[in-house]
C-alpha cells in the first residue's frame, strides 16, 4: 500500500474512533446533562462541549475544537485536583473509563445544590473572551515587522489607559 493511501486510512481510522467517543459523550450527556462528563482515554481525561468549558475556566487548560466539538484534557495524575475542585465548586461529575465498555465507574451527585449550569455560564463568557485575547495576540505576533504595527499598538494602550484611569 502506497504511503498516501496508509495515511489516509490512519487518518479515516481516527475520525471513526473520534466520531464512536463523540456518539458515546453525546448519549452520556443525554441521559446525564448536568454533569461533567470525565472520559478516561489512554493517559488523559478529556472533556466535550460544556465540560471544556468549565474545566478551562477552572484549571486554565488548553480549549479546543476538534470538527465543531470544543474538548480539553488533563494527565491522569491531576484527577484527584480536579475532583476536589468539583467537589468543593458543587459540580456533579462522572468518570467514565473507555476500556471499561464507557461504564461509569465514579460519580457525585451534588442533586439540587449542583452548580453545573451557574459554572458552565460564567466558564463560557471568560474562554470564549480568553480565545478572542489569543486571536488578537497572534494577529499582532504575526504583523510585529509591518508598518502599521506602531499606529495599532498606541490605539490598543490608548484604550487600555482610558479604561484603566475609570
């Protein structure tokens, strides 16, 4: 088999074995939608959707986009952080573990008192404004040598000095 044909196949492998944990998070988040669904893949947890979110904002990991799916991870040596962050933060979680046929293996149940919508709310709005910062970030990185970078830039401190003398 060609090269280009092997890699091809790896890759259309990988989209399936995506696709197949996306379908799994999406019927867990069905039946379970106000928890934080931890899916234990390989050496990592990895989170989807509002979880990414969440888990962002909390832990200041890395948000994202594989297809139109916002996922973030984590080692496996930081879940014992992470579930007491959850826990003191009053956000029901699951552990799910793909080796294990996607069983739940753990769970908290915080019932009326969970805050999963109230963190989700709040997670949203800081990393959908921390991904903006970024964009604007790696524009100005990657125009540092053009002419116009100077005019930019005093405009930018211009509106951060205004901001900050209110």
């Amino acid at each position: 088999m060609p090269p280009q044909e092997a890699f091809g196949l790896l890759v259309a492998q990988k989209v399936v074995i995506f696709m197949s944990i996306i379908t799994m998070v999406r019927e867990i988040k069905s039946i379970h939608p106000t928890d934080l669904a931890l899916l234990k893949t390989g050496g990592f947890y990895r989170v989807y959707g509002r979880d990414a979110y969440i888990l962002s904002n909390l832990f200041q990991y890395k948000v994202k986009k594989e297809g139109n799916i916002v996922t973030c991870g984590f080692p496996i040596k930081s879940v014992n952080k992470v579930i007491y962050t959850l826990e003191n933060k009053k956000i029901n979680y699951l552990i799910i573990d793909s080796r294990d046929n996607y069983n739940i293996n753990e769970k908290m149940n915080f019932k009326n008192l969970n805050r999963y919508i109230k963190e989700y709310e709040t997670s949203k709005i800081y990393v959908n404004n921390q991904i903006r910062i970024e964009k604007i970030n790696n524009y100005l990185l990657e125009n540092v040598k053009k002419e116009n970078i100077k005019k930019m830039l005093k405009e930018i401190e211009s509106i951060i000095n205004a901001n900050r003398e209110i």
